[in-house]
C-alpha cells in the first residue's frame, strides 16, 4: 500500500531537492564560464594585451565579470570601475537617447537634415530626404566612412559637416547601408542649437537614472575618472605601448564619445533585457534593434563567418542571425581601445568586453563566448 508523506518531512525533501538542483545548475554555469575566462586570459597573455574586463549577465543571476591587467604598464590594476572608451558602441547609447526624446516629442525620428542643421545645406541628390533615422539606422546614402580622415586630422564637427553638404550619395537615403561616424555631429550641432548638448542628455537621460555612476561623454570625463584605462597602441607584433588619448572622435560624440566601466556596461545590459522598465521602457529597445538595412558584409567578418547566417542594421545596433539565434551587437574601434556589446533578448543574456589596446583577440573571443553560450544552453 502507498504511504503518504508526513508533510514536514515532504517540504524538506522538497526544498532539499530544489538547493540540489539549483546548486548544480549554478556550479554547471560557473564552470563553463570560468573556462571561457581562462580562455580570454590565455589569449590575452598570447597577445600580450595590456588589460581588459568583460561581463556575463544572465537574466535571475549574479553578474559574472572577470578583470586583467593593468591601466598602463605602471598604472593601477584593472578593476570594476576602470574606465574605458567605448568607441562606436556610443552609437547604442546614442539610439536609446534619441528614442527617449522621440518619445518625449523633442526630437522625431522623421527630422529632416536641413532641419537638424539649417546654416549648413546638404545639396546631394536626395538629400532632402536624409533623416535622423537614417543617420542613427546608418543608411544616409553617403560614401561608407565618409571624411573619417578629417575626423582624425582633427577637422572641427562644422567643417566636417560642410564637406559633407558637399558630397553626392551612392544611394537614396534608406535604401542601403553606408556606416558613417561624421554625419552623427549633426546631432551634436542640433542639441546645441537647442540650448543643451549631448554630454547634458546622455547624463540626465540615461546615465543618472540607470546608476551607471562612472558612465560620462567626452575626453575631459574620462582623465577625470578615479579608475581609467589608458589607450595602447601596436608598435610591432604583440608589443604595445601607451599612447595619448586623441581628441578627435570625442568632438563627434554621438558617434564615439561615450565611456563606461565594466560595472556602467553590466547595468546598461540589464536595461537593454527590459529591467529597468520605467528608464529604459520595451517597446524603445524592440524599436530601435528592429533590422532595417542588409549588411552583407558583415557575414564574412573574421572570426565570426563560421557562425553568422545574416546580419542587419537596426539604430545604433548590429542585429545578427549566430546560429539560428538573434543576437543584437555593436562593436567599437578608436585608436588605443576596443570594445563589444551583444545581447540576446529572447535568451535574457548579454555580454560585454572592454580593451585598453587595438588588438583583434576580441574579434574571436566574443564570437567564442557566444558559441559556448548557446552550446551549453542547448546542451551540447
């Protein structure tokens, strides 16, 4: 005859059972992740990369983040408030602001260039239909990286902005994707023309609110920091050697100006899988991670063609098809610096890497985490 559990007896076995499991399934996570990490470092000693952090986030979890190396050869150890440059992952950031004033009814989505900076006319064929969303969604038509090399001779944001004016497109706006860094200084001249700046809204907007306390925008923020990683630049193969840090990326800073710790980047994660709800609403992340242009090119991209099936733009994101799954990434690329961001929305997890050196490693060691994520989700 079947005997019933005494209830005691059963909610003991029952919550024993469950720490059981939970235990297990925590310890399954920290390895693999604790192999990846010694992956990371492996590579890093190979290459001889000064230093580096990166962040696990796994949604219901205790972020995982691993430090290395030094700010500078006789700086200060890495730690998790060292600052870094986030280079072109500022255009994610960069999106999300603009969808808060789209939201707000400061700025629309639809803003026509001539509007954005009137004293400077564009004058290319079909111009009169470049927009802010095709400025954010980098499918303004121009020339991929369009005058960049005045951007690095240290060409100030209005001349830049007047060559531009100048240049005829190789498509119509929308309709193919042209990466730019300089077109993003008509958001700067606007939000100045209006009385404020880019630096005051990023911090107000988003910075403040989310608790991402050593977050800021520009060159004086950075040096300013208690923690920050000083850039490092290539001077022969695997050997590096600390560089000043430039100016000229930080006068278009919608495009490259941000700089965040690896805790700012832990929480920004955290906002973009839907945490912090009244700062960083939903439906913003859907909209602004929404592919809109094909980007071919990007299948092929080294360390990560063995893995990719397609890839889009969406605003200030790279939406990427990695096995099946859909993965929403930028990467950031300023002399002495390398940074990534992904997230995988339906997975609720995301992952951060922030490098104070120029080296490739982080081409494969993103590709690589993502690869080992999804194959131990899957079991495999």
């Amino acid at each position: 005859m079947l005997k019933l559990c005494i209830r005691p007896v059963c909610w003991l076995l029952l919550y024993f059972g469950c720490s059981i499991f939970v235990g297990s399934a925590q310890a399954k996570t920290q390895q693999w992740v604790d192999d990846y990490a010694r992956y990371v470092k492996s590579q890093a000693n190979k290459y001889n990369v000064p230093g580096y952090a990166f962040v696990y986030y796994q949604q219901g979890e205790t972020p995982k983040v691993y430090v290395h190396g030094r700010t500078a050869s006789s700086g200060q150890r890495i730690n998790k408030n060292t600052v870094f440059r986030l280079a072109s992952v500022s255009k994610t950031f960069t999106a999300l602001l603009l969808a808060k004033l789209v939201q707000r009814d400061v700025m629309q989505w639809d803003m026509n260039i001539n509007e954005l900076v009137p004293q400077i006319p564009f004058k290319g064929v079909g111009m009169d239909q470049l927009e802010l969303q095709h400025i954010s969604g980098q499918s303004s038509g121009f020339m991929p990286n369009a005058y960049d090399n005045l951007i690095e001779a240290d060409y100030p944001l209005d001349r830049v902005l007047d060559k531009l004016s100048e240049l005829e497109p190789i498509c119509a706006p929308g309709q193919c994707y042209t990466y730019q860094n300089a077109l993003f200084g008509a958001i700067e001249y606007y939000l100045v023309s209006q009385n404020t700046s880019y630096h005051r809204q990023i911090q107000e907007q988003l910075f403040t609110p989310l608790g991402m306390n050593n977050a800021s925008a520009g060159k004086g923020a950075l040096m300013a920091s208690q923690s920050w990683a000083s850039p490092h630049i290539a001077i022969a193969r695997d050997k590096w050697r600390k560089s000043m840090v430039e100016s000229n990326y930080y006068r278009f800073t919608p495009a490259a100006g941000v700089n965040a710790s690896i805790n700012d980047m832990t929480i920004y994660l955290q906002a973009m899988l839907g945490e912090f709800p009244t700062v960083v609403p939903p439906e913003l992340i859907e909209y602004i991670t929404e592919p809109r242009v094909r980007t071919t090119r990007e299948i092929y991209r080294r360390g990560w063609r063995q893995y990719l099936k397609n890839a889009h733009y969406g605003l200030g994101w790279r939406v990427y098809e990695f096995e099946g799954h859909t993965l929403n990434y930028h990467g950031g690329w300023v002399k002495g610096y390398r940074a990534d961001v992904a997230f995988d929305p339906k997975a609720k997890a995301g992952y951060v890497m922030l490098m104070n050196a120029e080296s490739n490693m982080i081409n494969s060691t993103t590709a690589e985490f993502w690869k080992r994520y999804y194959e131990q989700a899957e079991g495999k």
